[in-house]
C-alpha cells in the first residue's frame, strides 16, 4: 500500500467519504416512499398481508385454500422487526427496503475494504449508492431486497473460507441457508459465480503477495456449502410463481443437479485424488497447486481473449434483442458499466479474492440478463441488479488499482528528479505527487458516477392507485373493521389486495368478479347477503371494468344496496372514482 494512503488522516476521510455515500444513497431510495404514501407494485401488500397472518395464527400456510406458500424467510425478518421492534408493518414496507439498500452499502465497504483498501470500499459504494437498478430494488419491498443486503457478506465470508478460513463457516452458512427459505433462485447465481471465479483463478491466479491463495480445504468447504444450499433450494421448489425454481421442468432440474452439484463432486474427488500426495506432504490447508500469476505476455493474451469473449457476447446480445424490459446501459449506468469491463478485462493483473468473485458473478449472470436461457420473462430483469452488484465490486477494485498505479507512476517520477536534484524536504514532498495523482483519478471517477449515471428508473415504481384512491381503499378497510361480521367485495383484484392491507384477519375481503357479471350470480350474492348480521361493501374503482368487461351494475341501482359514498371524482386525471356500496344489517338501508 502507498505510503500517502496510510495513516489515521486518510482512514478517517476515507470513512467519511464513505458514510457521505451512503448518505446520498439512502437519500436517493427514501424519495420514493417518502413523496408517495401509496405502496408500488403489488408485492409489498402481498408480503404485508402474508406477514400478518403468519403471525396472526403462528403458522407458515398460504394466504388462500389451496394456494402456495411463499418462501417465508423475509416474512420472518419483517414480522422480527415488528415483534421485537415494534414498527407498524406499513411504514415498515415503505422503509425497510431503504434500511436494506443501506445495509448494503455498508456491506459493499466492508467487502472492498477488506481485500482492496479504504480508496476501493468509497468508489464502491458511491456506485452502489447511485446505480439505478439498485436504488429501484431496496425501495421494494421483495425478497430481492433483503438479497442485496445479504450478498456483501456472504460473498466476504465465502472468500474468507475459500482462503482457509474456516471459522468464517460460522456467517457464511447462516447466510446461505437462509437464502433457502427467502429467495432460492440466488442460489443458483452465487453457485454460478463461485464456479466461474474457481475457473478464473486457475487461469489468471492472484498474486499471493497480496492476498492468500485458496486452499485445498477451504475450497472444498466452500464448493459444499453452496452446492448444499443450492440442492436444498432446488429440491424445495417453492411454489409460490417466480421465488424458486417451481417453473422448471423436470429435465432442467435434473440437468441442473447434474452439472451443479455432480459436476463440483466429480470434480472434487479427481482433485483429491490426484494431489493427495502434494497436500500430505504441504499439509490439510497447502494452497491449490497453482504456480502464480502468469507472465506478462500471458497476462496480455488473457486479457485480449476477455475482450473478445465480452465484445462477442454484446453483438449476439444486440443482434438478438435484449429480453423484454432489459436495458444494462440505463439500469446500471455507463459510467459503472465501462469501468467494470476495463476492470475486468485488467483482471489477470489486477486479480484479487474479490475482483475473482466478482468477475465470476459477473459472467454468470450477463448470459442471464442478455440471452434468458430459460426462457422466463422474469428472470433477466430480476437478474440485472445482481450484475450491477458483480459490476461495482469490480468498479472499486480496480478504481483503487488505477489510482494506486498513477500514485506510484508519479512518486517514482518525483524521485527520480529529486534524485538528480536533492534539495531539503524532498523526501516528504516526492509523495505529494502520488497523492495528487490518485485523488484525481478517484474524484473523477467520482464525478463521472454521479453526473453520467441515471436517475431513478422511469419515474419510479408504478402504482395502481393515485393518492386520493388509495385513501378511499383505505378507508374501505378501516370502516369493514368497525364492523363486525363485515365482508367486502371488489370487482377487480387490485382492489381486493390494497382494501385486504388495512383489513383485519376477522374481516373478509373478497375478488368476486362474477357477482359483476352475472344477474343469478348477484341475486343469490344479495339473498344471502341480506341476512347476515354484518354490513357488506361492494367497492367500484377504475380496475373493475378490466376484470369485468361486461360487469352489469343495475342491482347495486336496487334495494337493499345504498350508495355509501363516492370519492376522488372531482380529482383530476390519473385519479379515477372510487364507490362504495353497502347493505346494512338485515337488508335495513342506513
């Protein structure tokens, strides 16, 4: 390390550097929720209600008869923060996504400083803190994330293990496991990732001057570990649509235990046995048995190989099509994007524990994001972040080389001539230059991360409701909770999930579009109705003509229904009318 970046003085701004980062981040991701009250998506209300009905009733059910259960790992964080926090689970699906994001900004530091110093774990972060894609993933509440904030350290812990390190076991598994039971398909990536990252150093080995080399034990320590989790994950299928791999059919699976996990074994057992010999005599944690890194013109010809390869895969990819919803350059950003490939393509020179993992994450998961292989219209856009995350890594690592490379390049100058020509304090002064030269390349970068990276993404999340809607559904739930015995029922199922957010367990929220569409359907609907002691609210809003294209609304027109009330009628577009209807107790009209 250059002796301008070490000290007490550089540490500490070095740390502030960090935590003014993860300031602008955290700013960037509570924008969203904080200049709208209304939840984006569908998937906050879903986990919202899942979690209060888990701990409504103790139990790990589906939220309907006969349906899935989701993979209830976030649910079981969010209800510990509930419980044992006591946060109120709306504000915490608004929030937690930005906790998360912050999370793991904090991780992304912790990981480059680890391996790669102070000036790696501040760009890092900065790229982190900006990057679209990652600022539209932690303002939602989704398994993916938690993810986010969990990929730091598993990937610091298995690095950690990789080099021998096996009491690190002790955060990579709990991490690793519990991806199982919250989102199985990151599995898969990681255990892409790692396999591609093992190929790497093979062929590009790191420098051991620098940083230990993995061993015989930890990597086979490592490779179980995730094959396990993987297995596990696989074998479970949750059935939940797109948690797990419940979409792939039976020959994929089983090509995927093939090469994930028999492959690895295989693989193994060959290496055991065929350097048995060599690790006896080194000993249980010898290094694997590669030479060291290559030479220069080695070195020169991987480098050009790794072009070619990415430069190839960007002209399949363009002339093919990007998958529906994909578009790197705007979710990631150019700046993020062009430093990472020349990161990479630098990496037999710059190769490091983390630069290795990161690589290996990297080209793992573009032929996911630009070639869908498994033909899911989901998954490369749920994928994009995890090669933003593979990026940034890549972007501090090499960000921090660079910089340290001119800082060396210009204290060897400044020596040189002051070699020629001694005068007093040359000695102090000849590292001024190296400083110089590396805060120049780490504030333009800096500056380049922040001016040419995009803004949020399209404006955001979308949301099916406007404010003034949203508050009208509201007010459904809360008035069906004043009620016993009370039963709502929504034309569309949009409705239904945001009315179901702020209704309790005891009061039903029913999707029952054939009440809208069948005149005997709404008769027998209004018979039984009647006489329940409980009041009933039929709510009309802007998705029911969607769901009921040829919804018939002439028996709410009739005794014993009432209007109840009507809103956000006089609002302007996108606002649209919300009505309620009701049958009081007894078929009584209020």
């Amino acid at each position: 390390m250059p002796r301008w970046s070490r000290g007490t003085a550089p540490t500490l701004a070095a740390a502030a550097a960090v935590a003014a980062a993860v300031l602008l981040g955290v700013a960037l991701r509570a924008a969203d929720p904080l200049g709208n009250p209304v939840l984006a998506a569908e998937d906050p209300y879903t986990h919202l209600i899942l979690v209060r009905e888990h701990l409504a009733d103790g139990r790990l059910d589906p939220l309907h008869d006969g349906g899935t259960l989701y993979p209830p790992g976030l649910h079981g964080v969010l209800a510990a923060f509930a419980v044992l926090g006591g946060a109120d689970l709306y504000p915490l699906m608004q929030f937690g996504p930005v906790l998360f994001g912050a999370i793991a900004m904090l991780g992304t530091a912790a990981v480059l400083g680890r391996y790669e110093g102070i000036v790696a774990a501040f760009v890092g972060v900065l790229a982190v803190a900006v990057m679209p894609e990652h600022i539209a993933r932690t303002t939602l509440m989704a398994p993916t994330a938690l993810d986010l904030a969990l990929l730091p350290l598993l990937v610091w812990s298995l690095l950690e293990v990789l080099q021998g390190r096996l009491a690190w076991l002790a955060a990579a598994a709990p991490v690793s496991l519990f991806l199982v039971l919250a989102h199985p398909w990151v599995l898969a990536i990681v255990a892409g990732g790692g396999f591609a990252a093992l190929v790497l150093y093979v062929l590009f080995p790191w420098h051991a001057a620098r940083h230990a080399r993995p061993t015989l034990r930890g990597t086979s320590a490592a490779m179980a570990l995730v094959a396990a989790s993987l297995g596990l994950a696989a074998a479970s299928r949750w059935r939940a649509s797109g948690t797990g791999f419940a979409e792939l059919g039976e020959p994929v699976l089983g090509t995927m235990t093939i090469v994930v996990i028999a492959v690895p074994l295989l693989l193994a057992f060959a290496a055991a046995h065929g350097l048995w010999r060599r690790a006896r005599n080194l000993g249980h944690d010898a290094p694997v048995p590669i030479t060291g890194p290559r030479s220069t013109d080695v070195q020169l010809v991987g480098a050009a190989l790794l072009a070619v390869g990415l430069a190839v895969t960007a002209w399949l990819a363009t002339q093919g099509g990007l998958p529906k919803g994909v578009d790197p350059a705007v979710f990631l950003g150019v700046p993020i994007l062009g430093i990472a490939v020349l990161g990479l393509l630098a990496l037999p020179r710059i190769g490091s524990p983390v630069v290795h993992a990161a690589a290996g994450l990297f080209f793992a998961t573009l032929p996911l994001v630009v070639f869908n292989p498994l033909g899911n219209p989901l998954w490369p856009e749920r994928s994009v972040v995890f090669l933003g995350f593979a990026a940034v890594l890549v972007v501090g690592a090499a960000t921090a080389r660079f910089a340290e490379g001119a800082g060396a390049l210009m204290e060897l100058r400044a020596r040189s001539r002051a070699a020629r020509k001694p005068t007093k304090g040359t000695a102090r002064r000849a590292i001024a230059p190296g400083a110089v030269a590396a805060l120049f390349v780490v504030a333009s970068t800096g500056a380049a991360l922040v001016a040419a990276t995009p803004g949020p993404l399209h404006g955001g999340w979308y949301r099916y409701y406007d404010a003034c809607e949203f508050a009208a559904l509201k007010a459904v739930g809360e008035e069906a909770n004043a009620a016993d015995g009370s039963l709502v029922v929504a034309g569309s199922w949009e409705a239904g999930l945001v009315v179901s957010t702020f209704a309790t367990r005891e009061k039903d929220v029913w999707f029952k579009s054939d009440v809208f569409q069948s005149e005997a359907e709404a008769s027998d609907f209004t018979a039984w109705r009647s006489g329940e002691p409980g009041p009933t609210f039929v709510v009309l809003e802007r998705y029911l003509p969607k769901e009921s294209p040829h919804s018939d609304l002439g028996f709410l027109h009739r005794a014993p229904y009432q209007l109840d009330h009507t809103s956000c009628a006089g609002d302007p577009p996108p606002a649209a009318e919300v009505s309620v209807y009701v049958i009081r107790p007894g078929g009584r009209s209020a």
